[in-house]
C-alpha cells in the first residue's frame, strides 16, 4: 500500500496478512480464514464533534488549541477523564489559549 497524501507521500507499507487454517475432526473438510490486521478508526475535527457523546476520545495537538473553548469542547467529549487520550507531539502539555483582548 502507498500513502497517497500528507508529509508522507510516496512511502510503501506493507500491511500483514494473517492465514489461519481450521484443524480438528469436528469438520470433515479444511476451513482457511485470511484477514488483514487493520483496526476501524474514525476521526473528526473538534468543532464537528460539539455536541456529540463518545465512548473513548483520543486528541492530537500539534499546535495549541485555536481558542479557549475549542480545548473544553475536545476534552469534554466523554463521559470520564479516564476515556481519554491526548497526544501533543514534542512537548508535555498544551496550552488554554485565552485572547483577553477579545474579552473586553
């Protein structure tokens, strides 16, 4: 498989294929399953996932939130801290962007 877009353009996977063959007496032939080993992800941006409930939130921050209410949205998504995950790439924590000046 090649990655057709992002900063990683052009790089060849390989995806593992799995074969497993049934053995026993209980059937009188040979069953063979082949499955890929990929796991179902889905991702959405912060303002689209407002309002929604979710069992388990992962967050990638690469940047600081855009606003002060953007981080509360992204961390408020489940029903438990402990449901969730947050990535912020080449540092420890992120910011709570607040611009006071728009405050006033």
């Amino acid at each position: 498989m090649e990655i057709v877009g992002g900063s990683h353009t052009g790089i060849v996977l390989n995806i593992l294929r799995v074969t497993t063959l049934s053995t026993g007496n209980r059937w009188p032939f040979t069953l063979l399953k082949r499955q890929f080993l990929v796991q179902l992800a889905f991702a959405m941006t912060i303002n689209k996932a407002q309002g929604q409930t979710m069992g388990m939130v992962g967050i990638y921050l690469p940047e600081p939130a855009f606003t002060h209410g953007q981080l509360y949205v992204a961390l408020s998504r489940t029903t438990s801290v402990g449901n969730v995950s947050m990535h912020c790439p080449n540092k420890e924590s992120t910011t709570n962007v607040v611009y006071t000046e728009l405050l006033r």
